[in-house]
C-alpha cells in the first residue's frame, strides 16, 4: 500500500509540474488517501486564462505520457475548456478556467484532505495552515 501510495504521490507531483511549467496558477495538490469515500488518492488543481492555455497542459500531459511511458488518462471537459479533467484513476487532474475554479470551488469540499503546494524546484511542500490558504479560491501561500 505505501508504494502505490507513494507511485500515486509522484504522479500527482509530475502533473502540478506540467502545469507550473505551463504558467498555470494557484496550482495545489490534495491528498485523500484518508478520506474514506474520496474517489481518487490525489487531486491536482489549477487555474489557467484561456481554453489555450488549458489545452496547452492537455497536450503537455498527453505527450509526456506516450514520450514516458505513462497511462494516458481519461479526459473529460475538453470540449467546453471550462474544466478539463484528466482521470489517472488514483489521481484526478483538474485544470480550471479561473471562474470555473472560483464556482466550484472544490478545496472547500475537500478540506480535510492535506494540501501541498509546489515550489519553484518542483518540490511538494505541505501547507500548514488551510484558514490562510485560501481566499475566494485564490491561493495566497508562495514559496
């Protein structure tokens, strides 16, 4: 169990990567993997400015997958590039038009999950206190 846990840890870390080296922003990783119903052990959450930029991480993630050897994930949302979600089954890649991400807000659903945030090193590094993380969906902790 901890390696599948730590193989779907460093997949959740490659994608929040992708989407750091596309200029997302407010990129966030969760981990459920103590939440009993959670429907995946990791979310990667990110807001992006346009249906480009959206589709843009996309392709990135697609081409890296067949370029390394990784499962391609189901894909929903591609159509309307308002949320795109890349379904690697333990871990769920959400990419957010920036309203979108604001609506649904899924952190709040989530919180009790932990948060991690990606440093500039590509690094995961947790969040310590969620009250400040989080402000109208927009994250304020940087390293």
């Amino acid at each position: 169990m901890a390696k599948k846990k730590q193989v779907s840890k460093e997949l959740a870390r490659w994608c929040a990567r992708i989407a750091m080296d596309k200029i997302a922003s407010d990129i966030v990783v969760i981990e459920l993997t103590e939440i009993e119903t959670a429907p995946a052990d990791y979310f990667v959450l990110c807001s992006c400015d346009s249906d480009v930029q959206m589709r843009a991480i996309v392709d990135e993630v697609e081409q890296r997958c067949k370029k390394e050897g990784v499962q391609k994930p189901r894909v929903e949302g591609i159509t309307s590039a308002y949320w795109i979600l890349l379904d690697f089954f333990d871990v769920v890649f959400h990419i957010f038009h920036y309203n979108a991400r604001k609506f649904y807000n899924i952190e709040r659903l989530w919180g009790d999950g932990n948060f991690y945030k990606l440093s500039k090193d590509g690094k995961l590094f947790p969040v310590q206190d969620k009250t400040k993380f989080l402000i109208e969906g927009k994250i304020l902790e940087t390293v």
